[in-house]
C-alpha cells in the first residue's frame, strides 16, 4: 500500500493494512513493540497546526475550569525512548474561549514514561471541525506542531504523539 | 400553486431556524455567528437561483423571475463576502490556509472553489452589456460555472461540523441538487442551438 500522507486520521482510514493497524495501535496506547523502535520516525508538523498558536504558553495545572483531557506521549526519533520533561504547550477553542485568547493557552510537562496529560474545557468546532492544537517548540528537539481532530464534538478526551528529531 | 412557496419558504426556514437555536452558538462571538449565518443564507439563495430561472415559481412572470435571477445573485456574492471576511476576522490564519488551499479541513478547497466561480459569474453578469456578451456565450461560461457553484457549495456544507441541524441540512442540499438537475434537464442547457436561441428571444 502507498501512504503518501502520514497523519493520524489517515491511519485511521486505513485500518485494513496491517502497516497501519501497527501504527494505529501505537498511537492509541502510546507504547511501541520493540521490534518497530529501530527506525521510528519523526512526526510531521500538521497543516494548519500552527494556527492561533501564542509563544510561551504558561505550565499550568489546568486549563480554565477543566471537563476534557489531553494526552499523549513524547518519544524520541529512531529508538523510540520515552522523554521525559518535555513541555508540551495546548490550546484550543473551547467552552472557555476563542483558540486565540490567552486563557485558552497552557502547557504541560511530560512525566518519566514520556507521557503527559492535561484537562482543560470541552473543546467545540471550530472552522468546521472539533479540533486541538499542541506544540513542542522548547529547541532540543525540531518543532512540532499537531492538530489532532476528534471523531465527535462529544468526546471529552482527544490524543496527540510526538516522535521529536534532534534539532 | 402556493405549496412550492411554502416548500421553499420551509427549505430556506428551517434550517436558519434551527441553526439559530444551536447550542454551539453560546460559545461564537458576534462576528464568528454572522459569518456562519452568512455562509447559511447563501446556500439558500443557490437554491432559489435555479427554481427562478426555471420558471418553477408559481406568479413571477419569466422577467420577473430573471430579474430576480440577477438580484439573488448579487445578494449570493454579498453573503460570500460577509462569510469569508467574518471567518476571516475571528481567526485569520484558518481562513488563510482555507484561501491558499492548504487547509485541513476537507470541506474548504469546496467553498473556496465555490466562491471564486461566485465572483466570476458576478462580475461577468455585471459587465455582460459592457463586454458585449452575447446570450449564447454568456451561457457557455455560466452554465459550467453555475454547476462548479452548485456542487461545491453543496459538499462544503456536508462536511461542515457547525451550527446547521444535520437533517434539514441535508434536505436543503437535497432540494438544491435536485432544483439545479431540474433546470438543467428543462432547459437542455447541453444543446446548443435551436432550443436556446428560441428561449433566449422568448425571454428578452
């Protein structure tokens, strides 16, 4: 099979190749067989994942009021090892405000399994899809920007992985 | 008679209405909701273009009608101007990408697309007299053109997870499908001669 574009949602689709069905088990339990680490690449920054994007959003507890979790993991590219204490700046458009408004802005650090996790209010459609925005652009590793979006408004969790290249 | 007044008048209706009751509207500035509610009334002025020009509306004589024809079709180009400058302020970037067709978001390269064959049959209409279009050629470049508008409007709105109601959504891009294949065939807008210089007398 061909896989011109590597995002998530296109591995989604494609559930059928066994390709994609390894892919896709990483993503949604953020562990990755051994046997696949040896040549792990690095994510792709999302079009559009940039948008409304602030500088140095604050490391925060919560986002506003909280009632929706962002998770993910932070892996390195190539062998896969978890890094831990990456920061990991969120933003959204949300029950608490536009996608460009400060409140909507946090970060978070991940913990020793290279995973991280943070709540902020119910995100809502935005431009037509019900969509989040995540960065890593602390400058050990190259800059990524994703835009994971959800399969429905009603979800009250989304996922987002990183596999980070040194810069 | 009165029944595909009320029809229409139900199609264009029901969806404002129950979009105007969406409950993602409490989370949308002023701006964001008037740019949505533009983008609503223009896909309802698609559909009244074809039943207009078709004659399917019972009481408007086929000047009438073709005078509202061109109205509706400034009004269309004005409600695309108030959607994409509303999006655009409430948050410049996305409409960027949607512009650039580097969005992405499916449903985007569809409305743009749809929009820039909005602008051109405007533009065109308004200048016809000037550029000295005759009816035959006029028709050539806003016959493909009225499709490109139609199907592109049609699948942008389809794909949009916003403030329109998901059923009456779906009937009013039925109907307006369903107007333009109408016409379409009524008219034979794929024959060329006869029928269309006939017409064209008939409806100066």
């Amino acid at each position: 099979m061909t896989m011109v574009v590597f995002n998530r949602r296109h591995f989604l689709a494609a559930g059928g190749s066994v390709l994609a069905t390894g892919f896709l088990a990483s993503g949604v339990s953020g562990l990755l067989l051994p046997a696949r680490a040896a040549g792990l690449a690095p994510t792709e920054t999302m079009s559009g994942g940039a948008n409304n994007y602030r500088k140095g959003a604050q490391i925060v507890e919560r986002i506003g009021k909280g009632g929706f979790w962002m998770s993910g993991t932070v892996r390195r590219a190539g062998d896969g090892a978890p890094l831990a204490g990456q920061r990991i700046q969120i933003w959204a458009h949300t029950v608490e405000g536009q996608e460009h408004e400060p409140q909507s802005h946090g970060a978070t650090l991940t913990d020793k399994d290279g995973k991280f996790r943070l709540e902020m209010p119910q995100i809502i459609p935005i431009f037509g899809q019900p969509h989040g925005h995540l960065a890593y652009d602390s400058g050990e590793f190259k800059t990524v920007f994703l835009r994971p979006v959800m399969r429905s408004a009603k979800e009250t969790s989304l996922e987002a992985h990183f596999v980070l290249q040194p810069a | 008679m009165i029944l595909i007044w009320v029809a229409l008048a139900l199609a264009l209706g029901v969806p404002i209405a129950l979009a105007a009751t969406s409950e993602q509207l409490a989370w949308r500035g002023p701006v964001y909701i008037l740019a949505g509610f533009a983008g609503i009334v223009a896909l309802g002025l698609v559909l009244a273009q074809p039943l207009l020009i078709g004659g399917y509306l019972p009481g408007l004589t086929a000047y009438r009608g073709r005078r509202a024809h061109r109205w509706i079709g400034g009004a269309l180009a004005l409600a695309v101007v108030i959607h994409v400058a509303g999006l655009w302020i409430t948050s410049p970037p996305d409409m960027i990408d949607a512009l650039t067709y580097s969005s992405p978001t499916p449903f985007s390269p569809f409305g743009v697309t749809a929009m820039w064959a909005i602008f051109v049959v405007a533009i065109l209409a308004a200048l016809r007299r000037r550029l000295g279009l005759r009816l035959r050629t006029w028709r050539v470049v806003h016959i493909p053109l009225a499709i490109v508008i139609v199907a592109g409007s049609v699948v942008h709105c389809l794909l949009i997870e916003g403030t329109m109601e998901t059923a009456s959504k779906a009937v009013l891009c039925a109907a307006v499908l369903a107007a333009t294949i109408k016409v379409m065939v009524d008219l034979q807008v794929w024959r060329k001669r006869r029928t269309l210089r006939g017409e064209s007398i008939a409806r100066q």
